[in-house]
C-alpha cells in the first residue's frame, strides 16, 4: 500500500511538472477529499499518553505531536519519513552539461549569494521536494510542493541553530489556507519537530510555533532554464538522479532557548509566480 501511495504522488508530481512547464494556466491535482485520510488509517495513536504520528516501520520513527497546531482528520497519506530522498549533500553539474538537459522553458529555482550561484530544477524538486545546501558558506533548503505549486528558497539558520529538513510522508490542508490545497509536511531532524510551510511554522515538537525563514528574495528567483542560461555563464546545477541512504542517527539539539517569531523576514514562501512580491501572513 505504501509503495503504490508513493508511486501516485511521484505520478501526480511529474504529472503536475510537467503541465507547469508547458505553461497550462492551472495545476490539477487530486482534491483534498479522495485522498487516504491518515487517522482513518491508524496513522495517527495514542501511545504512553502521548499523540503519535506514524513515521515508519522503525517504532522509533514516529513523530510525537501532542499539542499540534494541526487536526488529525486533515492530515493526508503517511507513506513514511524517509520515502523521499530530501537530500543532505547535493551534488551538482555544469552549466554546460544541463544545457544539454533542459529546454529552456524548464522551471527552476536560482539562488545567488555572491559569487556562488546553484539553480534548482523543480523537475528534480519534485521527486526530492527538499535539498538541504550550503551556499558561500550559507545553509539554504531548497523545497517545492507540487501540490501547492509552492517553491521557495529558505535559510536554515534558526535560533542560532542549522537545521536539516526532510518530509514526513504526509500532506496536510486546512480549508482557510491557500485555497484549501494539500502541502507536503515537513520534519527537522535536530528536534523531530514538524512543519507546514503553508503557514510558515513548526506545527508540533519542540519547535512548535517557530516560524520558517523564507531567504531572501533579493538572492533568488522563480525562474526558467531558458533565462538562467542567458545571465548566467558559472553556475552549479542540481544533478539528476541522486539518491541518498537514509541516516540511522543524527545529532540532536535539546538546549534550545525557542522563539516563535522570526523578525528578520517572512515565514511563508510565495506561490509560483510571486516571488518578490509582498505575501500577507
């Protein structure tokens, strides 16, 4: 059952891809109500007083969200944590070798800090949906949910901490946010907190209320291969079929002093089309 889920969420995002890129006006996807409902599924359970999100076969992969933010009937599949390959040391090729890749219509995130310059393609995102990356010495994820069509460059720096982010093998919608569409969940591996950065924030966990830091939009752009290309002569590109081995341990932060708001920017990433644009919270 997991593996077909993850086949039609693999399916729906190269499907979804690939209309984005022929520029079709709208991206169709699945409606919130015909798909696997998580608690209906035992996904989601009680376990020594505590609320438990299935997180794997591994009993020690299941997330802990008492007192989440979210409610348990709108959280969607549960495929588990480590299905999708966010990937932690990404590996790159040249502008030259992807030239020969990608048509110039081809969507891509580009990120310039300085004089490192890396580009993204959501063809890749939407298999990886999370590339955790160090950029001129800076730590940046990139992420894209096909199903929200969100794509976003953000800073990994929070409290003082870098934090590595993955998916937790569920989506989540809330009727009042972003249409109601479905988004991809995320999780951080230093706390075991999760996210929904439809809303900008951690959701459960040690972190829960510590909002998402959107990098700056004076450093990257929603963009195509076709103009990347013709301003760009270095540049790294993300590489084509990466895998990753799931880490079996990671190190863990439990001195941290949390602060849910973050004043240095914004929490919630624009849809595809308004980056740069001011994005109401």
């Amino acid at each position: 059952m997991k593996k077909a889920i993850l086949i039609i969420l693999s399916v729906a995002a190269i499907v979804g891809c690939d209309q984005k890129t022929k520029q079709e006006s709208t991206t169709e996807v699945t409606p919130p109500t015909k798909r696997p409902i998580a608690a209906e599924n035992g996904k989601i359970f009680e376990q020594n007083g505590r609320k438990m999100l299935w997180g794997g076969e591994d009993s020690t992969s299941h997330f802990d969200i008492t007192g989440s933010l979210l409610k348990d009937e709108q959280y969607h599949y549960g495929i588990g944590r480590e299905k999708f390959h966010a990937l932690i040391e990404p590996e790159f090729i040249s502008r030259d070798e992807a030239d020969k890749i990608y048509p110039d219509s081809a969507r891509f995130l580009l990120l310039k800090i300085d004089e490192d310059v890396r580009a993204y393609g959501i063809d890749l995102l939407t298999h990886h949906e999370v590339v955790n990356d160090v950029v001129n010495g800076e730590p940046v994820m990139a992420a894209y949910c096909i199903l929200a069509d969100l794509g976003a460059i953000y800073d990994r720096r929070l409290l003082d901490r870098t934090f590595t982010f993955a998916l937790s093998g569920y989506t989540y919608f809330d009727p009042e946010v972003w249409d109601g569409m479905d988004g991809f969940v995320f999780w951080d591996r230093e706390t075991e907190s999760t996210w929904w950065p439809l809303i900008g924030k951690a959701v459960s966990g040690p972190l829960l209320n510590t909002e998402m830091k959107v990098y700056s939009e004076e450093n990257w752009s929603q963009t195509t291969w076709g103009e990347i290309k013709s301003q760009n002569q270095e540049l790294k590109v993300l590489k084509p079929d990466q895998t990753m081995e799931a880490p079996k341990d990671w190190p863990k932060y439990d001195d941290l002093v949390v602060s849910s708001e973050n004043p240095e920017g914004k929490a919630i990433a624009p849809r595809w089309g308004e980056n740069g644009e001011v994005v109401e919270e």
